[in-house]
C-alpha cells in the first residue's frame, strides 16, 4: 500500500517492529510526542555504533587502546576482558580489525552493537515500554 502512495499509520509498543517497518516514527509518551523522525536518525541521537570486543585474558589495555584511538570516537571502556569502542565511523571496522590481526592481538570474539528503538525509547522518555507494574495496596 505505501508503495502506492497511500500512508499507513501503525501503533505498536513493539519498538523492533517499528524500527523494521516504518519509514518514519513519533515516539509518544503519555499522550504527547516527545520526539519524531526516521528510526535512523531516531537511533543516531542516542549514540553510536560501538565495536565491542571480548579478548583473551593476555590483553594489554594500553596497547588495544593505542591501536584502536584513531577509530574510535571517545574513550573505550573496558569490563573485565571486553573492550567496548565507541566508532567514529562504522566503515571503519574493517580497518580495526586489520590493524588489531597486524599487532597480533588475540581476539574470542567481535560485534558491532548499535543502539535500538527500545534504547531511544528510554533515552527520551527515562522509562521503558514495558506497562508500569501496579502496587497491590
């Protein structure tokens, strides 16, 4: 239908659902829209892309943070043997990865995590969309 040129208008608390389908979003919260736009420009107020990289125990934090500063966009953040990068540029990952296999750094496993609609969810509103548990009195 929307090829058609015809609009459709769907409400749903399935934020997943809406970042797949929509070409455009307004988030509502208690009966007001807090924020509309593309679910990507949505997401992109949030934050960004981060790399996120779990390492063998024999890691050098100040060596990954060497190789990685002209990738990332601020500081990492490191929890236990996880690297978390915050990427400048997501076509970047490439790159990171080449420069961590040159330096011989030893890596279990890699994913790039992006922020979801659930996440733009709470970041405007401060809650999330699961209905608010009523107190028996």
């Amino acid at each position: 239908m929307t090829r058609d040129g015809t609009t459709v208008l769907l409400t749903t608390q399935y934020l997943d659902e809406a970042d797949r389908f929509a070409a455009r979003v307004a988030v509502i919260d208690q009966g007001r829209v807090v924020a509309d736009g593309t679910p990507a420009s949505l997401k992109s107020r949030v934050g960004r892309a981060t790399l996120a990289i779990q390492l063998d125990a024999t890691f050098i934090e100040a060596k990954l943070r060497d190789i990685t500063a002209p990738f990332g966009h601020g500081a990492p953040i490191v929890r236990g043997e996880e690297f978390l990068l915050p990427l400048r540029d997501l076509a970047g990952t490439a790159d990171i990865m080449a420069a961590l296999a040159a330096a011989g750094v030893s890596l279990n496993a890699v994913s790039v995590v992006t922020p979801s609609m659930d996440d733009v969810f709470f970041e405007l509103t401060g809650h999330t969309t699961a209905p608010a548990q009523e107190s028996a009195a």
